[in-house]
C-alpha cells in the first residue's frame, strides 16, 4: 500500500509552520513504518540591503566639525564627514527656518586656522565641544567699531576684536531656543600674549532681556554658557549687553565656567550711553548650587556689574585670585544680589577687594558669601587706582539684606566710604541670619578693623545681632590710630548699631592676624 506523506516546513522568521502534500511513497514492512521522518527546514530571510549612508543627505538639526580630519566639502551630517571649520557649519545652518535650533559638534581640536572671526552663533544654535580640555576655540577679529550709537562696544577711539558673537530674541512665536557654548575653551588671536584692551571673548547684545519685575525670576536664558573656559588674554572674557538701537538685550546663564587671566570675567549690564526703553540685560552668574560653580582666576574684575539691568545675580560662585572680586557701579540694576560666593585671596595675584562698590549701586541681597584672605599689595593698589585691602568695601548707595556672610582674616573686614540710602547688616532678629565678622586685622605695618566707617554723618549704621571677636564689639573713633583688630572705628560717622551681639567667634585668627 501507499502512503500520501506531508513535508512540513518551519518558517522560522515570519510565516510559521506550513504544509505541503505528496505523492512520496513509502514501504511498510509488517506493519511497522519504516518512513523517514518528517523534514523540518529552518527558512531565515537574510538582509542583503545596503546600510544606509549616513553623509548622503544635508543635516537640518546636527553639524560635526573636525578641524584635524574635515573637510568643508563635506557636507557636515556626520563624524566621517564633517565640515573642517565652525564657519562652513555655521554658513551651512544659517537659514533660521530650516536649521533653528541647530547643534554644531566639534570634535576636539583647535578651531583657528580657517575661520572667519567673529563667529557668529544665532538662530538658537549651540556649539558643543568634546571638553574644554582638549576643544579650542582661538582668534579674534574686529568688530563693534561704534560711533557712539550706545551699543556694549560704545567708544570711537577703541577697536574691539571679538571671538564670538552669540544669542537671540527668544521666547515668541520664533520657535527660537537659547543658544548653548559649552565643553570649549575660547581664546583671542595667538599673537596676544597679554589682557589686552579691546579684546572680547564672547559678546551678547541680542535677547529676550526684561525691563519689567524687579525680582527674579527670569524669563529662560536666551543664552547659556556651560562648562566653558574662557581666556586668558582678553580684556572682557565675557559681555553681556544690550543694543539699544534694536531694541533688544542679553538674557544670560552661566554655569560651571572658568574665566582665566584677563582684565574682566564677565561684564553684566554694559548699556552704553543710552539703555533700551524696553530690554535690559540681565544674567545668572551661577545658580545656587555648588556643582554648577563658575570659577574666576587671576582676573583684575571676576564680576563687573556696570550697573544698568533687569535682574543680575551672582550666585555661588569662587573668586580665587584676582586684584578685585566683584564691583558694583553706578547705573543700578533693578535688582542685584550676591550669594553664597567664596572671596579668596591666598592664590596670586592677590585680591585686594572682594566686593566692592560705588555711590550708585544697590544691593538688594549680599547673603551667605565669604570674604578672607584679603590684603592689601602694592600690585592691587595699582590696578585698583587706590588702597586696597577690604573684603567688603560699600561706597555708599544702599544695602537691603546683608545676612550669614563670614568675612574674616583680611586686612580690614566692611569699609563703609559714603552714607548709603539704606543699609541692614544685621540679623534681623534672627541668631541664624548673624554675620560673623572676625579677625580683620593687619599683619604687617599699619592697622586694620573689622568694620572701618569713613564717611561723615550722624546716622548710625544696623549692625545689630552678629557676632565679633568680642562679645561686646569693641570701639574706637581715631581712624589711624585705633588698635589693630578693633571691632569697629566710626571715624566722624554716626557709627553702628551692634546691640544684641552674642558670644564671641572662637575660631582661631590666622596667622599674624588679632583680635
């Protein structure tokens, strides 16, 4: 007899197990079954298309550079074919409606040769380098030649050279998102060896700056600078402005940077001679949180606050050396603060003023900050155009909240060198919100004080509910020769209200200071 055998065939991948029928015929030999068994084929499709090329279509989002391997003509849309120069990236996603938001990637390498200076990073792009350690951004070119138009470069008898030029007006129907630098280093033209006058790392004129509220929040950056080192070598390291004939100012974030060996850091609020009647600039200088620390070293001004602005704040930041901190000037912002920095003048050169501030400023917070090590040297004198050696030098102006700060171990701790509108160092009642001002004293010839008031006037100044080296502040009027350490000379002020101060500081004086 006949069999009708079925071969079965497993389709593994996609189609299951299916059947066909045959004719085969297989013998029987006393009744046992002495067919083959059923044959089961493994049926796996094998992808023979070619990969995609990732080079073969213009990038819209994502440019790389190289400047060791690339080539710009190459088109950009990978590693492998990456444009040589920021400026053909740049050139290639320039076209705001099709490119918005674009990231440029730099592989690291320095980015010089070939380049035409200043960049120019708008249109909500971002460059981001492979770490400031090994990505370079170097040279400079002129720009901002002015004729008194009131911009941030506002001087006819100066050229300004400029590495970068970034930001935008965002926040509207732009669709526009903040440009980012961040994982570079940026420096002026190899051929400047010094901080030179006009040279300017990163400028910003354009954004979504405020002129309305007078406390922060602020609208989201339209700028942000991350993990950046900019300098040495430049006059400004960084500006932020405003452009008064557009109508238009910076809004900028600063975080984890470093601003090394140039005549400023970061100017913040440079409005020229005219401000905008509907934007001022304004900037975040550090956030609060010890991890996203800017650093400022051997810089002549870490901070240079011009005065003009919605909102500035400088927040938890390290001034580690440097002949000057932070200055505060004329043109007041609507609001300013200082918080939670760390003033120190161990390293060279040497500080000789933390915080320091003229007639016209006003400080709506000075919370939390630490002032030591700060004294004062003939090279701070120079570049400070006077004496130095103050952790907090107030010319006047005002002081609306000045709690938990530490300012001790400099040659003198608060100057005070014109009568300020209004001024709260206290604690406001509060033993936790006490300053602690301790230790500000000379070590070499002359004398210094804790709080040294130079200005004449019969208002006394709210220092009450802090702690000193003394548990009752020690006095004294003679502004030369009071005892070195003294808690507080009034010289022909109305002097300072210090009642309610506590126990003493028992922490140790360092080396060669008093009490």
């Amino acid at each position: 007899m006949r069999l009708l055998t079925t071969t079965c065939f497993l389709m593994i991948a996609f189609a299951g197990l299916r059947c066909v029928g045959g004719d085969d015929s297989v013998a029987l030999d006393g009744g046992q079954d002495t067919s083959t068994q059923d044959t089961f084929v493994a049926d796996v499709p094998v992808d023979t298309a070619p990969e995609a090329d990732p080079c073969a279509t213009a990038p819209t989002k994502d440019f790389y550079v190289n400047a060791t391997t690339g080539s710009d003509s190459n088109n950009g849309a990978g590693p492998t074919c990456a444009f040589k120069t920021i400026t053909a990236a740049l050139t290639a996603s320039e076209d705001a409606t099709a490119h918005a938001n674009a990231t440029l990637h730099l592989a690291a390498g320095t980015y010089g040769s070939g380049e035409t200076f200043p960049l120019v990073v708008d249109h909500g792009r971002s460059l981001v380098g492979a770490g400031a350690a090994t990505t370079k951004i170097q040279g400079s070119s002129t720009a901002y030649v002015t004729n008194n138009t009131g911009s941030i470069f506002d001087n006819t008898s100066v050229q300004f050279f400029v590495t970068l030029i970034a930001g935008d007006n965002i926040g509207g129907a732009n669709g526009l998102a903040a440009a980012t630098i961040s994982n570079v280093t940026i420096l002026p033209a190899s051929t400047v060896t010094t901080p030179t006058t006009g040279y300017i790392g990163v400028a910003c004129t354009a954004g979504n700056g405020p002129n309305v509220g007078t406390t922060p929040p602020l609208p989201s950056a339209n700028l942000v600078l991350q993990s950046v080192t900019v300098g040495p070598n430049f006059d400004v390291a960084f500006s932020i402005g405003s452009a008064p004939s557009l109508q238009t100012a910076c809004n900028a974030k600063v975080l984890t940077s470093s601003f090394v060996g140039s005549n400023v850091g970061i100017t913040t609020g440079a409005c020229g001679t005219v401000n905008p009647s509907n934007s001022w600039p304004s900037a975040q200088i550090g956030d609060g949180q010890v991890a996203d620390a800017n650093t400022f070293t051997g810089t002549g001004i870490g901070v240079f606050g011009n005065g003009c602005g919605s909102v500035q704040s400088i927040n938890t930041n390290k001034f580690v050396s440097g002949y000057r901190g932070t200055v505060l000037v004329s043109q007041p912002a609507q609001y300013f603060e200082v918080l939670g920095n760390t003033f120190d003048g161990t390293t060279s050169p040497f500080m000789g003023m933390g915080l320091q501030t003229n007639a016209g400023a006003s400080i709506a917070k000075l919370n939390d900050n630490t002032f030591a090590n700060i004294s004062e040297s003939a090279a701070a004198d120079t570049a400070v155009g006077g004496t130095t050696g103050y952790g907090v030098a107030l010319g006047g102006g005002s002081v609306a909240q000045a709690q938990r700060n530490e300012i001790h171990d400099n040659d003198n701790g608060v100057q005070v060198s014109g009568k300020p509108a209004t001024f709260d160092f206290s604690s406001d009642g509060s033993s936790v919100n006490r300053n602690q001002i301790y230790c500000n004293s000379k070590t070499l010839s002359g004398n210094g004080y804790d709080v040294v008031l130079t200005f004449s006037s019969a208002t006394a100044l709210n220092f009450t509910g802090n702690q000193w080296d003394h548990a009752t502040p020690t006095t004294s009027v003679s502004l030369t020769t009071s005892a070195n350490g003294t808690d507080v000379v009034t010289g022909t002020s109305g002097g300072a209200t210090t009642t309610n101060a506590g126990a003493a500081v028992t922490t140790a004086c360092a080396a060669g200071r008093v009490r």
